[in-house]
C-alpha cells in the first residue's frame, strides 16, 4: 500500500522537525506532508532540469525569498 509506504518517512521526518515546532510555520506533521509532495513531485520522470538535493532543502527550509543583503 502506497500510504504505508510513506507514513513511515512522514513520521520521521515530523519527529525530526518535532523539539523545533514553537519556531516552525506549520505542524511538524503538515510540513512532513509538504516535504514528500515536494521531493515526489521533484523526482517525477521527464523533469528536464531537477533541483539538487542542496536546493530542494534550502527551498523547503528558507522559502523562495532572500533575506536582506543575501544574494543567491
């Protein structure tokens, strides 16, 4: 079952996020569930160009926008 599959890297990663929850924007949980549609939609055949693994989290971890005086 593909819901089995998932709920146990779901789980880890909330229980990973889970001593920062008070700093997060969202549940632990909700973002766990964001993080895996974001590397599954990521991972899809026929992406010409993929984000790296470095991009994929700093996307996920800081958002689409720099900070003051931050370049790329």
């Amino acid at each position: 079952d593909r819901e089995a599959g998932l709920a146990a890297p779901r789980a880890a990663l909330a229980a990973l996020l889970e001593p920062d929850r008070e700093s997060l924007r969202l549940a632990p949980e909700r973002l766990a569930d964001s993080f895996q549609l974001l590397l599954m939609f990521a991972g899809r055949p026929g992406v010409n160009d993929p984000l790296t693994t470095d991009e994929l989290v700093d996307l996920f971890l800081h958002g689409a926008f720099t900070g003051p005086g931050e370049g790329r």
